[in-house]
C-alpha cells in the first residue's frame, strides 16, 4: 500500500484474519462511517472482512532512499 502520493512506501506481510465478530464488524462501519460518510453493511451475507495480522513492515521514502528504508518485526 502507499500513501496518495505514492512517495512513502508501506509494506506489510502477514496473514489475513476473516472477521465474523459482530461488536468488531460494528466498530469497523463506525469508523468507516465517520471518516468516509458511508456505511458499509456488515450484515449482508455478500461481504467480507478481513483483518491483517502484520508480521513484517517496511517503509520508506522515495526521495531518499535507500537512506530511509526502515523494517520492523512485529511478534
């Protein structure tokens, strides 16, 4: 993924969770909600939802790097 610009780079590796929860499938179209004006409709048995469970992370920017590279490790 990577910001609007596509200067600042983010990678992330690890594996993907298929959220059932209702209280969490609520709390995501709230904060969907707020930031986009739209509501996602989590009851609908079409849809999907996933969570990331980040292993790995890298970051940088393209104006300088390699300078910037970053890698985290997440537990």
């Amino acid at each position: 993924m990577h910001l609007e610009s596509g200067d600042d780079v983010v990678i992330l590796e690890g594996a993907l969770v298929k959220v059932t929860d209702a209280d969490e499938l609520t709390r995501f179209a709230d904060a969907y909600d707020a930031k986009y004006e739209f509501r996602p409709d989590v009851t609908d048995p079409a849809g999907a939802y996933y969570r990331l469970k980040a292993r790995v992370a890298f970051a940088w920017r393209e104006k300088d790097f390699p300078t910037s590279a970053t890698r985290w490790v997440f537990d």
